[in-house]
C-alpha cells in the first residue's frame, strides 16, 4: 500500500479537507443540540423570557414540538455524516489509489472521528452547560435549520408513522412526550423559587399518578380486614364492632366473599338510637356494601366517593372473591402522602450498618426508596417489600433465603404463617448475608 503525498498539494484535495473540518464541525453541532436542547428545564427557559432574551422565545417555540425537533436535528446529522464520509472517501482515493484500501483507511479515519469528535465530546460539552450553548450556537442554527428541512422531514415523518403503523397498528390516543418524572423535576424547580411548596408539588404529582395507580396498591389487603359474621346476634356484633374500633366493618354471611353490608359508626348510632331502649336489629343495624374491581383506579374511585354517598367499598376480583377494602381515608392519604394509610405504621427502616437495611416486610417500598436511594426497578408493580420479594421468587419464600435484584440482596428473617414480617437488605455478597437469620428487635453485625 502506497500513498501519494503530492495529492495533498492538489487544490481540489485542499479544499476537501477544508470542507471537512466544516463537515465535522456541523455534525458536531448537530449533536451538542439534541443534547442541550433536551437538557433545559423550564426554570431555565423561564429564566431566558423574563430577562427579555429573543432566544428565549426562540428556544421554547423548538421545544414545544420536540417531535418535530429531534426529526430536524436527526436529518441533519444523518446528511451531514453521509456528506462527511463522501467526501473523506475521495481524499483516501487521491492519497491511495485502490479503492479498496481508500475504503478501508476511511473507515478506520471516519469511526473514531464521528465517535469522538462528533458525538462523546459535543454532548458531554452541551451536557454541562446547556443554557448557553443553547443560546449562543444553537438556537440560531435551530431556527433556520427547522425550516430548510421541513419538506425533508415531512418524508421522513411520513415514512416513519406508515411503517410504525404496520409495525404496531394505528395509535389510538396522543401521549404527552412530558413524564411524571420530568413534572417533577419541574415542580422541584418551581417550589425552589417558592412558587408552591412541598406539600403542594406532591400533592399535585400524586393526582397525577392517581389516573394510573389500581386502587389495589392503596387497599387495605383482605388478611388485615376485619370482618364480623351476620350470624352474631344484634347484642354480640355491637360489642365486637366497639371493641374493633374501626368507623365501619363489612359484615358477611357463610363466607367472607359473601358480603350482607357494612357496620358502619353514623349508621350504628342512629339505629340504637331509634330503637331505644332495646337492641335494633341487623337490618336496621347495616348500611349497604359498594364493590370495585380491582382494576379501577385511585382516580376513578377519588371521583366515585366525590359523587356518591359511601366512603369506602370492598375490592373485588374478577372470580368474585374480596381482595382487600379502600376507604376515603385510604385515597386521601394516597394523594397527601404518595402512600396506602395502611403501610405507614410500616414506613421505619433501620441501618443497622452502613448500606445494609432492616425493615418489615409491609415496608411500602416508596418509604424504602425514600430512606436507602435504592432504584428496586422491579418493584413498580408491587406495594410492599414482601411483595417484591414474592414477585422476585415466583413462590412463597422460607426464613434464611434470599433473593436479589439489580445488585441488592433481599433475606427473609421472619415469617408469620404465609406473611414476610422481617427482611435484612444488603448489596450482593455482603459479609452480613453469610450471618443466620437474626431475630427481629436484633440488629446485623
């Protein structure tokens, strides 16, 4: 393989080269402003309109249609990329002749250069400081690009949704491109400013999430819901319902699936006191049952206690059996506190050693993220740490074993019949895992 030193001498070769430096600084460019751009928070943006900036409002109209802004971006540096090798390929032909060892020496100039200079060092730039290289190299750019490639991005747009459409079907609602996560984040910024303030910001993502959180993640599960038999006699059950100590308690008949009514406190009152001064009857006594599937959620039941005249309804499965109980205490303490009520008297979570945990197993796992930082990225779809460590293990577990997920060691220390009452937390292959199961009340070593 022999190269031609003199064709770097050649006009036309000078200029390729000039003209790639200028191919390499737009691809650059290109790159540091998907990564700007989508770095901004609205504070940020807020910021740049009250201080009177046109770039402001520039920046907020490219980002109000991020759809059509990451098409732009993306079809500019495609072209920008494929320009780029091009016309690096006709300097290696100059410089080697073969076409086969131009394609070769191109790739091995081309991957490196794309990778490091036009993609790893403009992002890892714009990500640390995206407010004003947003307002000084891209917004200008942006704003004229978006508009010379509307025809081309139209194509391309087109393109993608027929051949999603054929992929996935045709899509059946609009999704806002802006998650819980990112409301809060945005919400963290504005209570920052003391525009609302902390209760309010998780007053306000917790309506949000209500929309999508089933009502089972808040209920009161059925092995912790007190229930008395219609078979008592009117005497027997009013002191029972006084010594449970609870505003209202289902009552059933034969089995607990087979639900008569609720006992409720204001019911109970006004029956003893029209039928003083004897004992009134059941039928006096009981206020009917409302049922719920299990697939309602904490929004749609919010807006069921809102219109009607009950306050609580038992959770029902689709065999008809009783899941579990949800009152308006329960969506209440949802929405203030991002909780079921039921879980909090679980919420304490001891250290015992440094990042090593003990809790009970009816820990709402909101609480363990909250005190550890652990992600538990398994555990959306489970309200407790038992309950994902359940769903880990695909069965009942047995004191002593553990599970782990992500790199974090879960072991069960104590059980109560079919219930995980104890769990010791640990990143995997920690010293304290090798240790027997220690009783509750004792701490790991």
């Amino acid at each position: 393989m022999t190269i031609d030193w003199t064709a770097l001498s050649d006009p036309e070769i000078i200029a390729r080269l000039a003209l790639q430096l200028v191919l390499f600084a737009a691809s650059a460019t290109f790159s540091m402003s998907e990564t700007c751009l989508f770095s901004l928070r609205e504070a940020d943006l807020r910021r740049l309109e009250d201080a009177g900036r046109p770039g402001g409002r520039r920046l907020r109209a490219l980002l109000d249609e991020p759809r059509r802004l990451i098409v732009s971006i993306l079809c500019g540096n495609e072209l920008i990329n494929i320009l780029a090798t091009i016309n690096l390929t006709g300097v290696m032909l100059a410089l080697f002749g073969s076409p086969e060892a131009a394609g070769l020496v191109n790739t091995l100039v081309m991957l490196p250069a794309l990778l490091i200079l036009c993609e790893i060092t403009p992002k890892t730039v714009a990500v640390t400081a995206p407010v004003p290289i947003a307002t000084r190299i891209v917004e200008p750019v942006m704003t004229v690009w978006v508009r010379i490639v509307a025809p081309l991005r139209w194509l391309v747009r087109l393109a993608s949704d027929r051949i999603t459409t054929a992929l996935i079907g045709e899509s059946r609602e609009e999704r806002n491109l802006l998650s819980t996560d990112d409301f809060e984040a945005f919400l963290r910024d504005v209570e920052g400013e003391g525009a609302v303030s902390a209760g309010e910001r998780r007053l306000i993502v917790n309506l949000i999430e209500a929309v999508d959180t089933p009502i089972t993640q808040i209920m009161v599960p059925r092995p912790q819901v007190a229930f008395l038999s219609a078979d008592l006699p009117p005497a027997e059950m009013l002191e029972a319902f006084r010594r449970l100590r609870h505003r209202r308690v289902p009552v059933y008949r034969r089995t607990r699936d087979a639900i008569v009514g609720f006992l409720r406190e204001e019911r109970v009152l006004e029956a003893c006191a029209a039928a003083a001064p004897g004992v009134p009857t059941i039928e006096a006594l009981l206020a009917p049952a409302s049922f719920a599937p299990t697939t309602q959620t904490v929004g749609e039941l919010a807006e069921t206690f809102k219109n009607g005249d009950h306050h609580a309804v038992l959770v029902v499965n689709e065999f008809g059996g009783v899941d579990g109980l949800v009152s308006a205490d329960d969506v209440f303490g949802y929405l203030t506190r991002g909780q079921a009520v039921y879980l909090e008297a679980h919420a304490d979570i001891a250290e015992p050693a440094p990042g090593v945990f003990r809790c009970a197993g009816l820990t709402p796992i909101g609480a363990l993220r909250r005190a550890t930082g652990l992600p538990l990225e398994s555990a959306d779809a489970v309200a407790t740490v038992g309950g994902l460590i359940l769903a880990l293990m695909r069965r009942l577990p047995k004191v002593g074993e553990t599970v782990a997920d992500g790199g974090v060691a879960f072991r069960v220390e104590a059980m109560s019949d079919l219930l995980v009452t104890d769990v010791l937390i640990a990143p995997e292959g920690h010293p304290v895992l090798d240790e027997p199961a220690a009783p509750p009340g004792e701490e790991a070593a």
